[in-house]
C-alpha cells in the first residue's frame, strides 16, 4: 500500500506541475484548474494513505474506521468536478495580464487552494470521529452507503466524458478522454466487482488502473514537451543561420556598394572642384561651370542607379589569403552544423582525402561557404524520410593539383526549370529562402580563383562541389620532388 501511495502520489503531483508550467506559457484558465485538480488528488492521496487501517500504526493518529472512506470518497468526486470546470473553462480567452508576478499569483493560487482543502478534509477526517458518514462495516468490507459514491462518481465522469466527445479540440482533451474511460473502469472495479472489499483481487486491479490513468496525462505532456523543446532548437537554429547569411549580406551588399559608387563619388568631387575654379575666374568662364554641375547632376543620377541596380555584387574581403587546410574548414563547419543535423536525423557520411594540398583562401569566407552548402543540405532533407537522410561530403585532389569539396545530400533536388538559375541573387527553392547563400558562396568561390558548380545526385538529392586551385608553392615544391625521385 505505501508502495502505491508513493507512485500515484509522484505520478499525479508531477502531471500538476506540468500542468502548471503550461499555465505558464498559455495562460489558459482551463489548464490552470486542471493542473489545480491534479493537485488536489495528488495531495488527498496523503491524509488517505495516512489513515487506511493498519498501514501507518506507529504514526500514533487518531484515525477512525471511517477515516480513508472519508477521504477516498472526497478524492473520488472532486477530480472529475475540476475536469468540469475545465471543460467549463475551456472557451474563456488567455489571461490579459501575463506578467511573471501576476502568473505566479495564479499558480500559487491554483497550490495554496486545493493545499488548504486537503488540510481541511484530513483534519476533518481525523477529527470528526463519529460524526463521519458509515462507509464502512469493517476494516476491508463497505457499507451499502458506500455504493452511492462510485454511482455519482460515475455519473460525474459520464458528463465530463461526453462534453469532451462532442466538443474536443486540443491533444489534452483527446488524452483527458482515455483517462476518463480508465478512471471510470477504476471505479467499476472497486466500487462493484470487487463488491466494495478492500485488498480484493477487484479492488487492486482498480488500483493498477488508477495508476494508469495517472500517468497517461503525465506521458502525453512529457512527449509535447520534448516535441516543444525540439521544434524551438530547430526554429533557434534556423534563426540564428538567416541571421547570419542576413548579416553576411548586408556586409558584402555594403562593401559591393561602397565600392560601385566610389567612382561616380570621386567625379562629383572633381567636378565640383572644377566647377568652383571656374566661377572664381568670373562670369566670362559660366559656361565651363555650367557644364561642370551638368556633369555633377549626372554623376549622382549614375550613383542612384548604382544603388538601385545592385542585386547580389558580393565583393572579397580585402584581408590577405593565407594557406588553408581544406580538411580543418570542413571539420569545423561540420562541427558548427552538428547539432542542426543531429535534430534533423541526419546520417553524415565524412571522407577526408589525405596529403591534400593547403589552398590560398580567407578561412572564415571560406568555412561559411561550407556552412552554406551544409545548411542546403539540411533543408531539402526536410522532407524526405528520416532513414533516407544521408549528408556525404568528400574531399580529395583531382588532376590538375586542385582540391575538390563535394556536398551530396539525398533531398527532393532542384526543379530542372530552377537549375539554370540557382546561383543567381533571389532565387531559392524554399518558400521562406532570401536565394543569397549559393551565390555568396560561388562569389567566395570565384573570387578565390575556383569553381563551384551542381550536379544531381544518385538516386536522389544534388551534390554541390567546389574546386580551389593549391597553393603554388606547395604544387612546384611536390612536382620538383617527384623529379629528385
């Protein structure tokens, strides 16, 4: 019996806290009663336990035969009459003031309330003595009274079951369904078949069921939780990589900028100079001045269509290259896309050529190029079945001395009416893509000296391969060694 006690104790207290929690997050009314209800059956199991013959003798209470009864038949009605104020609740909209101490008022409002009434029904129960209602004949055997309580019992659930069949919306009350079936089952079990004797074969099979419309809710909440907490790690991560590829190109479109109008600038300047010479001289060189603020007005009309004009001109950092290790970009971007491709499901498939010649390049352009093509990956895999999603890169040094990078995924592929235009600026095949991180990658790219091109995979899915040509260096230092040799 304690061994009972104790699980459907923790299991209810926990689903009441869960409850509670997502009060929290949706500041329903009806959740906060329910979680309010779990909470007042969870804590009724104490003073319950606590007063069933010879279970806790050495506790030294002045329980009466009557004691649990009391007790049991309070936690028996008052749980499906939260469920009712529940679905009572259900339509009534969120609450207004969602600040955390207006929250936490009711939360502690929805644990002190049904705390004291336990307080209060265990005192009554210890207290009363002879005034409480005979349920019982003996320490194991009911009283014909006894019977009316499982009946209204049922009743309770009946209504509160039927409310939900005709009007369920929520998962929660798909769930409070299947619980409401196994409780009145429950009570079937010991309020009848086990003829309303206590530690009968009927009244612990009643018992098993009660634990197990404990924790149905319990398991349900815990599978959206887990699912709520995966769909915000994805939704994070996909926030954090837009982000990123927003700020890249903002970045390369004001450098692409600067640069394009630094030239129509520099002529409004000379021309303005000119233009000022000339009016020093007097009115006899007017038509030279003239002809200087001509070229003025149309030097800015060129630099407003240069802005206007500009879609995608990413321009190269202007730090220095330095020799890069292809292998360490894609170990570290691979690592920074780890956690992306465990919450996807995906299977990495990691071949790392050996004694590959380091390249000239920007190591950061460079990993984000990587980066980018992981993350194309990822998403047109999205859709595809999880034992399907395989994500293979391969590195290696092809004929002419350059490094290759392949990025094969097992995705739906490219449209053959997009394929010509993918690595042009907005064009993308997802419905939410800005269509920049392949053209910023094949302009990092390019503008290393290499080549990036795409290809369909087999059977399924694209590959996305980049060349880069090797350090001269390194190419001259190997080709003279194989002629020592």
């Amino acid at each position: 019996m304690p061994a009972y006690a104790a699980a459907a104790l923790l299991l209810e207290a926990l689903t009441a806290a869960l409850l509670l929690a997502l009060y929290s997050a949706q500041l329903s009314p009806a959740i906060l009663v329910l979680g309010s209800g779990y909470l007042f059956s969870a804590l009724l199991i104490i003073p319950w336990a606590l007063t069933f013959p010879d279970v806790f003798p050495k506790l030294g209470l002045d329980a009466q035969l009557q004691s649990a009864a009391f007790v049991a038949a309070f936690r028996r009605l008052g749980f499906p009459l939260f469920v009712l104020a529940y679905l009572a609740l259900r339509d009534r909209p969120a609450s207004r003031d969602g600040s955390a101490p207006a929250t936490r008022r009711m939360i502690g409002a929805a644990i002190l309330i049904p705390a004291a009434l336990v307080c209060l029904l265990g005192w009554l129960a210890i207290g009363l003595h002879g005034d409480l209602p005979t349920f019982m004949a003996s320490p194991l055997v009911a009283t014909s009274l006894w019977r009316y309580v499982p009946a209204a019992a049922l009743m309770l659930y009946g209504v509160a079951l039927l409310w939900l069949i005709l009007r369920r919306r929520t998962i929660i009350d798909l769930w409070l369904i299947v619980v409401l079936c196994a409780m009145m089952i429950e009570t079937v079990l010991l309020g009848y078949v086990s003829a309303g004797v206590r530690l009968s074969l009927g009244w612990w099979a009643g018992r098993i069921y009660g634990l197990a419309a404990s924790g149905i809710v319990l398991i349900v909440l815990f599978v959206e939780q887990v699912s709520l907490h995966d769909r915000l790690a994805r939704s994070m991560i996909a926030e954090r990589r837009a982000r990123a590829n927003r700020l890249t190109a903002m970045e390369a479109l004001s450098a692409s900028i600067a640069h394009e109008i630094n030239q129509p600038l520099a002529s409004i300047v000379t021309n303005a100079d000119a233009g000022l010479r000339w009016l020093g001289r007097g009115a006899s060189h007017s038509d030279e001045a003239q002809a200087a603020l001509q070229r003025i007005v149309a030097e800015g009309h060129r630099a407003g269509e240069v802005v206007r004009s500009i879609r995608s001109m990413f321009s190269s950092n202007t730090r220095e290259t330095v020799p890069v290790a292809v292998n360490d970009i894609v170990t570290e971007a691979v690592r920074r896309c780890s956690d992306e491709l465990r919450l996807s499901r995906i299977t990495m498939d990691l071949d790392l050529g050996s004694a590959l010649p380091n390249v000239p390049a920007e190591p950061v352009q460079l990993e984000q190029v990587v980066s980018n093509l992981i993350a194309n990956a990822v998403d047109a895999m999205q859709d595809s079945p999880a034992d399907h999603r395989m994500l293979r890169i391969t590195t290696r040094k092809i004929a002419d001395g350059s490094v290759a990078v392949s990025v094969a995924d097992t995705g739906c592929g490219i449209e053959a009416d997009l394929k010509p235009d993918i690595f042009k600026p907005f064009v993308s095949t997802k419905p939410d893509g800005m269509g920049m991180g392949l053209m910023f990658s094949r302009l990092v790219v390019e503008a290393h000296g290499g080549r990036l091109t795409m290809s369909d995979n087999d059977p399924r899915g694209t590959i996305l391969e980049f060349v880069l040509p090797a350090m001269a260096e390194t190419v001259s230092h190997r080709k003279e060694a194989g002629h020592d040799m």
